[in-house]
C-alpha cells in the first residue's frame, strides 16, 4: 500500500529533527590544540584503523597552503565541549600531526619549494597562516541528536570513498557493551601474534580480522553444531541478539574467550591456527584451524584442559596426524564456511584432544 502525502511529510519532518548540526570555520592550529587536549577524540571504537601515508598527509597540508578546498569534517558531540570523530580521521590526524612537527612535506606535486619542511621550518607568514586562517570546515553533530541517526550519518559518509568491510559496518553499526568487549580482546597479544599483527599499519590490524576473529569464535561458540553456513549473517545475528549484553554475560564471552586462547597457547604455541607441512608448519594462520582449536578447547572441562596441556607434546603430534585425513585437510582450507565441513573440523580437533590427554 502505497504511503499518503501526509505520511510522507511526516517522515520528512522526523529526519528534519532528527540531527541538530553547527557548522565552524576552524584553523589547523585550533584542530591540533582540540586533538591534543583530547577534547576530539580521533581513535573512538567505531572508527576504521587504517592511516594515511607520508605522501596523503603531505597532500593534504600542500592543499591548504595552495588555497585549494578541503571536504569538510564531521565530529559528534558526545558531551559538552568534547568530540568523537564521524569522518574525517585522517585528515584530523595529519593536521595534528603537522602542526606539532611529527613529519616533513614529503612527495609534493606543486609547492615543491617546501619539500622537506616541517611546520617549524616553513616561513613565519606560512606559520601563521596555518595557525589563523580558517582553512577547514567542521560539521558538529550536536549531542541532543537521534543516536541512530547520527551513526547513520557515520555509515553513509564512510561508504561513498572505499566501502567499508562486513566488520567495520558491525563496529559502527552495533555500538555498545558487547563491541566494547570484543575490539579489547582483539587486543590479546597472542591472537595478534598469530595474525602477524606487529603495529597499527598490518592489513590484519587495518581491515579489524583481529576483532572479527574474537567475534567469529563467540558466534560459533554459541552455534556450531547448528551453524547456517553463511558466517557473515550469523555474526551479524549474533551481534544483533547480544548488542546490549548485560555485565554477566559480557563476563562469561570475556573469560571463555581468554581461556580458550589461552589454553590454545599452552598447547601449540607458535603452531596454533597453523596447518603442518611435511617437517614444519605453514606460517599463515587459518580461519578453519582457529575454528577447530579454540571451539574444541572450549568444549573441554577444566580436568581434560589441564591433561592437554600437559601432554601437549602428543595433541600435537595428534594434530599433524589429523592431516592425513585429506577431508580433515580440506575441511580448514576449502569452503570453510560449509556446516559439515566445520563441524567435521571442530569434532576431529576435539576427539584428538580428548585421546591425547588420556
């Protein structure tokens, strides 16, 4: 049924009122003093991690000094006179950056006289410039805003450039204790170890696997036995259902999940989510064998861990035996996301736990 005129303006009028914008004029002395005085908080949860190169950054200064126009950044008011940044992070970060002599102009294409500078080695006019001149528009998302409408906002600014991937959609969409929870376990340093995490430029740090990883086992967790074959949607459900987690049950995800990791540690150390390869292992963490290890780990009680741990010695030698079996093979590399294949992985890895600790 089609929806009447009234209807229509309605709706119109509820967006209408749904955002209460205030719009600035600012100078990249005012952006970097906010930056510094926290007063902008430029890492919220639900930001994307990835970060600009020397020669952007570089860009970036160059365009303001060269007078040409700057898309403007949008913060969210989350209290009175302090901000959380919706879009715009990275120009934020490098205006900061800048200002405070963290880099030289690097790569310029037009201004080239400056290469090599940094802001205390440009000119004093230039200096000055930069400090006065209100060279970059900020849009304030005012904190009496609709909360769903304001991330909203923060979805549609960030797709139009490089779309956002299946967990960064979930960190900015699915807000709240659960998300909390499981972007700080992303921090574990075994897991990042594993990922080949080593700083905040690693792809796996950037594209969040780290935190999807975390995600992916609490999914699981709940419903292997039963699992839908399509990851993304069960995640997706998953966070949906426990978005508001009370503090219990945020505590119960935590500890199984550290213990499980923890306990995965123990046993196979450097070889953990990794596949053997004749005399040695493959260096590449796979989805599949984190799936096996930690979802059998997770099944076992505190007496059969302990036993594991301590005959860790033939749970691995019992977890290269497992790929002599090509289905158990195929079952953590081909068409993973099959439900026969991860629960054919899951009961393999557990049965081979359980004989090895006898």
């Amino acid at each position: 049924m089609a929806a009447s005129a009234d209807d229509m303006v309605k709706r119109f009028e509820r967006a209408q009122d749904a955002l209460v914008l205030q719009a600035s004029d600012l100078s990249l002395e005012t952006i970097a003093s906010m930056v510094q005085s926290e007063a902008i908080d430029i890492a919220p949860l639900f930001q994307r991690r990835e970060r600009w190169d020397l020669f952007r950054q570089s860009s970036l200064i160059e365009s303001f000094l060269l007078n040409i126009p700057v898309p403007p950044v949008y913060l969210s008011e989350d209290e009175f006179g302090s901000y959380s940044v919706i879009d715009g992070k990275q120009r934020i970060t490098a205006i900061h950056d800048y200002m405070r002599n963290r880099y030289a102009l690097s790569s310029l294409e037009r201004f080239t006289e400056l290469e090599g500078l940094k802001f205390a080695d440009l000119p004093a006019q230039l200096q000055n410039a930069l400090k006065v001149r209100p060279y970059i528009r900020a849009i304030t998302i005012l904190r009496q805003s609709d909360k769903v409408t304001k991330f909203e906002v923060f979805h549609r600014l960030n797709s139009g450039g490089q779309p956002l991937n299946a967990q960064e959609v979930r960190n900015v969409i699915f807000r709240g204790p659960l998300n909390d929870l499981i972007v700080q376990l992303s921090a574990s340093p075994f897991l990042r170890k594993q990922l080949k995490i080593r700083d905040e430029k690693s792809s796996s740090y950037r594209d969040m696997t780290d935190v999807e990883f975390v995600l992916r086992f609490l999914t699981l967790r709940e419903q292997w036995r039963a699992f839908s074959g399509d990851f993304r949607g069960s995640m997706d459900k998953f966070m949906s259902l426990h978005q508001n987690a009370d503090e219990k049950q945020i505590e119960d995800y935590r500890a199984s999940f550290l213990r499980s990791l923890s306990v995965c540690e123990q046993i196979w150390g450097q070889f953990a989510f990794k596949r053997p390869d004749k005399g040695t292992w493959r260096d590449q963490a796979l989805a599949g064998m984190y799936d096996a290890q930690m979802l059998a780990v997770d099944s076992l009680n505190e007496k059969e861990s302990a036993f594991a741990v301590n005959n860790k010695t033939r749970v691995i030698s019992a977890t290269r035996e497992l790929f002599t079996d090509p289905d158990f093979d195929a079952s953590v590399r081909v068409a993973t996301n099959t439900p026969t294949r991860l629960i054919f992985r899951v009961k393999g890895m557990t049965e081979a736990l359980k004989l090895s600790a006898k």
